[in-house]
C-alpha cells in the first residue's frame, strides 16, 4: 500500500510538473567571470513526506550546503524571476527527469 502512495505521489509530482510549463530551479546561480550557470533545487514535499523527519532535515541541510557551496566558488544567486539559458534548461529537465525516473523505480515493484 505504501508502495502505491509513493507512485501515486510522484506520478502527481511528474503531472504538476508537466502541466505548469518548464520546471524551474529553487536557486539559480551564475558565476560572473565564466557565466556559468547552476542551481540548487529544495526537496520535493512529497519525498520529504515519505521519507520522514530524518530524511526531511537531511534533504535540507543539503539544499543549504548546495546554495552556500555554489556561492562560496564565487557564483552569485539570482532573482527568482530569473529563468535558465536554454542550454542550462535542458540540461535541468533532462536531471530532474532522470531524478523522478530513478526515484519512480526504486518504489516499483519488482
């Protein structure tokens, strides 16, 4: 039964996702001599939800060290009306579809 909540979870996850336009990073980031561009996403609710307290404060620790990492190699955040460069935005979607892919299958049953 747990199995199929999880599914359930993030199948809704995978059509919010799908029916809002292009997913967006929580935090953005450029680096202003290169221009390279990176991000940090926050966990989504529905895995913090399955996974627990323990989990949840895990999950956000590490957004906490993603932002400060990315800022501590010189990166400047950007506003959050700021979108990605296309390149950088395939690069995201194609991450955060292999991320629900893989989170898909580990709750599959085999």
């Amino acid at each position: 039964m747990a199995t199929r909540i999880a599914l359930i979870a993030v199948l809704a996850s995978l059509v919010g996702s799908a029916s809002a336009g292009s997913p967006k990073p929580d935090a953005i980031f450029r680096h202003p001599t290169t221009g390279d561009v990176q991000w940090c996403d926050k966990p989504s609710a529905a895995m913090m939800a399955l996974g627990g307290a323990i989990v949840a404060a895990s999950q956000s620790t590490d957004y906490a060290d993603c932002k400060t990492g990315w800022e501590g190699k010189g990166y400047a955040r950007l506003g959050s009306s700021e979108n990605l460069p296309p390149d950088a935005q395939q690069r995201y979607t194609d991450e955060r579809a292999r991320i629900e892919k893989a989170t898909a299958d580990s709750i599959r049953k085999n």
